[in-house]
C-alpha cells in the first residue's frame, strides 16, 4: 500500500452546525446563560470542544481554567419532533432564569428545531416579556443555513445590538474581534505582545471574552483588530460585524491585512500605526522583529540548508497558502524536492492549489497514490504535511490548522525542521508543528 | 424543580456522546461491515470520533452522505445514492445506514433506497438520532436491528457456550476488556461464542442462538439484545454487576456459574486464590513503606454499569475512601447499597463542580472532562472514560477482571507514591 493520508472525504463545502457557533460566541460572556433548542447529546459537541481547547491550552503552557458559563438544552425528544417543541423550551427558559438568574438568555436552535418548525423568535419575545430580562434566539439552525460561523457571528451581532452603547474613546486601547484560538491561545498572545511594542493595550477580545457588563470597551476602543488570515467569503462576514459596529459606534477597524507570515505582519503593524498614530513605534518594532527573525534563521542554517522537503498538500487554498512555508524553506536553503497534492480536496479545488503551486515553485508537482509521489516521500529528508500520512516510517512535520502570528510561525517551523533533521532515518514519525 | 433540573439543567459537563455515535460503533466494530451516516457532516465527523477512541480505522469504513439544506427540503434520496455508489460494484459484507436526527425527521424510506440502489449486501437501517438518546440507546438499537436482521432460527447449542453482549471498543479500554473477559471465561472451562458488538464480522450474529447463556456485560448495552434473544432464541442470561477487582471477578464468575455451570470452576477458582496471595503480599511490602491507600474524596464518573463496577471496587477493595460519589444514573439499589456516598446524574452538574473544586486530597476515576475541572495537585486521575486527552494507555492492561484490577491497583499505588514524593 502507497503512502496515503489519513482523512476524511469531503463532497460539499457545508460540513458544520451553528449551535457550537453560538456557545464559542458566548460560552465565557458572564452574565450570559446559553440554551440548545436540541436533544440533549448535541451540548457534548460543544462541551466535548471546551475540554479539548482545554488540554490544548495547558500543554501549551497556558494556566487557564475551564469555567464556562451555564449551558443548558431543552432537552428534545421524540415527543417534541412530532408535537412541536415551543412549550418544552419555554419550560426551559423560566427553569434556567429561575435557578441561574442570568442577565440575559440566548437560544441557539438546532436542525432538529428547525425542521419542526419551532418559531424560537417568537418564544424568546415572549418570554422575555414575562421574564422581564433579554431572551434573544440566534437564527441559524443547526447545520441549516449558514453553520458554524453564520451562529458565532449572529451571536455576536446581538450582543452589538442589544448590549453596546456608546462610549468616551480611549485612547491605546484595541479591541481584538474573532476567535483564532481564543484570549489565552498562541495567536492571541503573540499579537498583544505584538501590540504592546507599539505601545497598545489590548482591552479585550470580542465576542467570547467580554462580560455582558464589559461590553462598552468595544466602542470605547480606539482600534478594532479583526482577528483571521486572510480576506475570503467567511472573513467577509466578520469584516461585516465590524463595519456594523463602526457603523453604530464611530469605532474604526482594521481588516485588509492580517498578522499571519512573517512580510504580511509587517504591512499589519505598519498599518496599525498608521491608524493609532505610532507609525515610528511599528518602524521601530518591525525592525527589533526582523532582527530577531534573523538570528533565528543564522542559528539553524547549517543544519537545514540543502536537505531536501518534500511538501504534501491536501488542505483547500481559502485555508492554506503554500507560499509562506515556500518562502521560509528558501530562507533556511532548504530544497524543496516536489509536491504531493493529497486526495482530499472538494471536486474542482485540486486544480486551484496546483495552479498556486505552479505559480510558487519549479519543483514536480505529482498526486496521491502515484508512483511518482511515492519517490518524492521515499527521497526527501523530510515531509511538511497538511494531513498526517499513514507511512509510519516518514519524518514529517503536520502543518496545523491553526493560524499563526507574526514571526511566531517560521520561527517554531525552523525549530520544527531542525528536530526533524536531527531525527533518526529510521525512526520515522510525525511532528506536529 | 428537580423534574426540570433533570431534564434541562446545566450540560457543561455533558460528557455522553449521542446515539449516532454508538449506532456507528456498533457496526464499525465488524471488519466487514460498511456504516453510511445518513446525516450532515458534522454529526458524522464528531461521532467519528468517538468511535475512532476505540476503532482506529473506522474511517476507512464509514461514509456520510453530507446532507445540506437541499436534502431536508428535497428529501435525501440522491445524496444517499451518492454515498452508496462505491458499494455497488464492491458490496461489503453489511451496510449499515444510521440516520441523524434531521434524516429521521424528513422520513425518506432508507431502506428502500438503497435497495433500489441495487448493493448485493444485507442493508439494515437504523434511525438512531440524538432525539433517541444517548451513545448507549443508539449502541443498543442497532444490536436489535442487526439482529432482527441476521438472526437465524435456534442453531444446535454448545453445552458450554456463552456469548458475551453489551462489550463495545467506543468505551473506555473495552477492547481489552473483551480479551480479558474472555479469557476468565476460558479459564473456567466455557466456550465463548461470540462477542456482540465486538467480534471481527457480522458473521458472528450467525453464532448468537447457539451459546447456552448469554452474559450481559455493560447493562445499559447489552440488556435489550439479551431481552431479544430471550424471546427469539429461548436463550436465557445473567447481568451481574461487570468484574471490576478481584472480588468483584470472583462474584461475576459465580452469577454466571449459577446460571450456567463451569467445567473447569476448581482451575478458576485456584488461579484466583494465587493471584490473592501474590498480590495482597506484594501490596503488604508497599504499604509498609507508603502507608494506606487513602483519599478524602473520590468520583467515578464513566457509563452507568462501568462506574458503579468500578465504584465498588474502589470501596471495598482498592482503597480507603472518606467520600465516594458517583455520576452515572442509579444502579440496581442491591448495587449502589452502601458504596456511594452522593449519586450526580448527569443534569445535576453544580453540585458535581462543587464536589469537584472541594477536592483536596481527591481521586478521579473519570474523563479529561473531569480531570480539567481539579487541579492536578488535588486529585489523582486515572482516565476510566472517554474523552482521554491528558493521559496514553498503548498497553493491553484491561480495567476488568483479575488482570484489569491489577491494572487499577498498580496505577493508584504508582500514582499515590508519585504525589507523596511531589509533596515534599
């Protein structure tokens, strides 16, 4: 058997539910109580997400703690899907404002509600009219219309409209919008470091990390940073949520670059300072970076330069640019030997990586499976991989999903090849980087 | 109040996985067996994962027919077709097809349509939705229909033989589990004649009606199929409390042997005996050195028959415990009597974060999920549960039986000398 990567097969672009959308949204917003119109199971996927970004964070290093706010489901049944489930999520909502006494509840629907035809709208009225305190049902449902994202931005977009209000400006304080890994992830750390260079404070990370009574440091803040990789179909709709809070509230926004690669974070701090007046201090910082960058690539040059990568890439182009992994190996003379496009891109996408790819580099570009591929994987010193393979005798570096800041990325790759270089032939194995 | 707390409260630590899930273990349990999740792809990849704890490459042997909009409008019959189309030229043994709860709901004739997609194979469908419960109501279901499906008439019964129900790879360590299950059972003399739910093939439902006893294992699992053989094949069986420590294996063994006598019960028994001995002398060495094996606080926290098996063995077997509480739904009351100390089903999760933050010098036989509520420095954690993100366990050590409980003892000596070090 050939060298194949692990994965799964993916047909349609749509492949995830609104609800965990909606508790990333919300699961550290104090104040807040959180209700699945669902069966009961469906809150293990979200909590079952809480405690893996848990452990991830502490192996990182991150002392944090996993203290969510109440997540409670109305529990549908079998009963519910025939009769309809609008009484069982009422009993709910006065159960949950009864025993929590939130400040606000906020319903995130499920297919299942969806399907049923449950007006959530119209119960979340209601009862915020019996219960005199904001009841606010998200749209999406479940895996319906809009998954993953459309829940976590409409979540997001109710707290801008129901629980911001204008606010004095204050001035060095940034707002960060998005998630990328949340206030205590790697992203986030490296960019306020980032940020504090220029000198910035960052007053908080919309919207997951604000309590319902902080919210006011959104529009109070002199910059708001939108948080993500790149400009694409879903970055768009972030971009949008922070257009409509400038619209609101005067704040303005930063979002035609991104911090992610070591060239494009020098565009974003050069921009930053221009938009909160520091341009000298983003000069200053850049160069302080670059500097540093240097001396980590001088430091393993001798190890890295002229091994031979062979570069595996399954990952669609709106999540993965090659070009800043093809840059850095150029930096550190690493030889790139060939590409290897896996199996597991949506019809039609394969082509489109291969045409960036042909655009980046010379170096043979074969498939999956080929004969080809193989000498590629059996020749190279190592393998950057997108998806982990199954060849258990290869070295390779899994590129992780996650965006990273700044310098951070490289810097962490570099290390990465270098303890893969230094790696036994034989014992083969994955690094994840 | 305590009506709707148990039906709506606080699910942050929610940790059962639904019935989607356990509906695919079961099949994805058989080598030969196709499970097509006739549901969106969320669904299908998060109970992938769940099976994947216990079956590595059930990727390879799964599919989704990745349902949008459209299908729910429409109705599914052409993404199905899709998801079955490599089968059609290369039917596998089985194919099974466990519909979400939005495919359940729209009400497409599953079974029809992938008749009609022409795959020479048996097609068994199971709606088995989140709306159907949780990982053991789905595991459970499909057992009844793979069998309502495969089940021959009553085969010739072997004198002997048992069949060992309600034993799954998608809990914690039961693959090993099974090995050491069935190896008691060799030992005793009985011909175990398959394992449902964790055998190599579909094949062995065949063999079902032929064992003389069925034992059921994991209750919550394997009580309806037992029921179903009951009625179908006459086969009569037992479902005591599963074998967790050494007393714990011995008084399983004797259920069974009531129930159904074991040719070799003297070997058994003088196995057993050895084990006593060796163990309690090599503990007596330890506990000279260490001292006793004492906790202020203790939770098991792991599916319904695992963590009360396992909470008595803790209590009156593996060591001293102040408090005891136990987040599993009730068990039989002869069962629970006298071992727990608070009993926390799963909606009554404040009071279990508050036992959890009073934990000093605690013990945590339960998931990561748990373990990232207690500082490490206050509890000591042996994973009995899934998810397990914080410890490995490559090693074929089982949780049950004579073997299993060994296991447990040397994890909770290791680990108890390991903080007495770290205290100083």
């Amino acid at each position: 058997m050939g060298t194949e990567a692990k994965r799964v097969m993916m047909r349609r672009m749509n492949c995830s539910c609104s609800m965990p959308g909606v508790w990333r949204a919300l699961s550290f917003v104090r104040g807040a109580l959180v209700i699945f119109h669902s069966p009961r199971p469906c809150a293990h996927i979200a909590h079952g997400m809480d405690v893996g970004s848990f452990h991830r964070l502490r192996a990182a290093g991150a002392k944090v703690r996993l203290s969510p706010v109440p997540l409670l489901t109305s529990s549908l049944s079998d009963a519910e899907a025939i009769f309809g489930g609008e009484d069982r999520l009422r009993e709910c909502i006065r159960f949950a404002a009864e025993k929590y006494r939130p400040q606000a509840i906020f319903i995130a629907n499920s297919c299942v509600s969806g399907v049923i035809g449950d007006d959530t709208c119209a119960v979340a009225e209601e009862m915020e009219q019996e219960l005199g305190l904001p009841v606010c049902a998200v749209s999406a449902h479940g895996f319906l219309d809009g998954a993953y994202y459309a829940g976590y931005l409409d979540a997001a977009r109710v707290l801008v409209d129901r629980f911001m209000k204008p606010a004095e400006r204050c001035a060095g304080s940034v707002v960060l919008l998005g998630d990328c890994g949340g206030f205590h992830g790697a992203y986030v750390e490296e960019l306020c470091r980032l940020l504090g260079l220029l000198p910035l404070r960052v007053a908080g990370q919309f919207p997951s990390y604000l309590a319902l009574s902080e919210m006011d440091v959104v529009p109070a803040a002199e910059l708001l940073i939108v948080l993500g990789q790149r400009s694409d179909e879903k970055q768009a709709l972030l971009v949008d949520l922070a257009r409509h809070i400038q619209e609101r509230f005067g704040t303005p926004y930063l979002a035609d670059v991104y911090a992610v690669g070591s060239e494009e974070t020098k565009e974003w701090l050069r921009a930053v300072g221009r938009l909160c007046g520091r341009e000298w201090e983003a000069e200053e910082a850049i160069r302080a970076e670059e500097s540093a960058f240097q001396r980590a690539v001088d430091e393993v040059r001798p190890t890295l330069a002229e091994r031979r990568v062979t570069f595996a890439i399954g990952r669609d182009l709106d999540w993965f640019q090659p070009k800043i992994i093809m840059r850095l190996l150029k930096k550190a003379g690493v030889e790139l030997a060939g590409v290897v496009l896996l199996d597991s891109f949506l019809p039609g996408r394969r082509e489109v990586m291969e045409e960036e790819v042909v655009r980046l580099t010379d170096a043979p570009i074969s498939y999956e499976g080929s004969r080809e591929a193989e000498e590629l994987f059996k020749t190279a010193d190592f393998v950057l991989t997108t998806h982990e393979l199954t060849d258990a005798r290869l070295r390779q570096i899994f590129l992780a999903l996650m965006p990273s800041v700044g310098w951070s990325m490289e810097k962490k790759l570099l290390r990465d090849m270098v303890h893969i270089v230094c790696r036994h032939e034989s014992r083969g194995g994955l690094i994840y980087g | 109040m305590a009506e709707q707390e148990k039906r709506f409260d606080d699910v942050c630590a929610w940790t059962d996985s639904c019935a989607l899930a356990g509906a695919m273990a079961f099949f994805a349990a058989w080598q030969d067996a196709v499970v097509i999740v006739n549901g969106p792809m969320w669904c299908y990849y998060f109970a992938l994962r769940c099976v994947e704890h216990g079956v590595s490459d059930a990727a390879r042997r799964t599919g989704c027919t990745q349902l949008d909009n459209d299908a729910i409008v429409f109705g599914a019959e052409d993404y199905l077709l899709e998801a079955l189309q490599p089968y059609i030229a290369e039917p596998p043994r089985l194919l099974a097809i466990v519909s979400s709860c939005a495919a359940g709901l729209i009400g497409d004739d599953v079974a029809a349509i992938a008749r009609s997609a022409g795959i020479a194979a048996p097609v068994i469908a199971v709606g088995s939705s989140g709306l159907a419960g949780s990982f053991a109501a789905g595991w459970s279901k499909a057992a009844c229909a793979a069998m309502e499906a495969l089940l021959p008439e009553k085969k010739e019964e072997k004198p002997h033989g048992v069949n060992l129900l309600g034993m799954t790879a998608g809990y914690c360590n039961g693959a090993n589990d099974v090995r050491e299950l069935v190896r008691l059972l060799h030992l005793a003399g009985y011909e175990v004649n398959a394992v449902l739910g964790c055998g190599e093939t579909a094949e062995e439902v065949q063999d079902l009606p032929a064992a003389a006893l069925n034992i059921v294992v994991h209750r919550e699992l394997g009580l309806a199929p037992a029921e179903m053989l009951s009625e179908r094949s006459g086969t009569p069986f037992v479902a005591p409390l599963p074998p967790y420590g050494r007393a714990g294996t011995r008084r399983w063994l004797e259920a069974i042997a009531c129930a159904l006598p074991a040719p070799h019960e003297k070997e058994a028994q003088e196995e057993h005996s050895r084990m006593e001995r060796e163990d309690f002398l090599r503990l007596n060495e330890i506990k000279s050195m260490w001292g006793e094996l004492w906790f202020d606080e203790a939770l098991v926290r792991a599916p319904s028959s695992m963590a009360w098996g396992l909470a008595k063995a803790l209590r009156t077997e593996w060591a001293d415990v102040r408090r005891l509480a136990v987040a599993a739904e009730e068990e039989d009351a002869a069962d629970a009597a006298g071992i727990a100390d608070a009993v926390f089903p799963e909606a009554r999760t404040a009071e279990l974060a508050q036992f959890l933050a009073s934990m000093k010098n605690g013990l945590l036989l339960a998931s990561s999920s748990e373990a990232a509520q207690v500082a490490p420095q206050h509890a000591q954690f042996l994973p009995v549960a899934y998810p397990v993100l914080d410890r490995i366990h490559l090693t074929d050590a089982p949780f049950m039986g004579l073997r299993g409980s060994r296991f447990i003892e040397e994890q909770l000596w290791n680990g108890h000398i390991l903080r007495r070090q770290w205290m100083l």
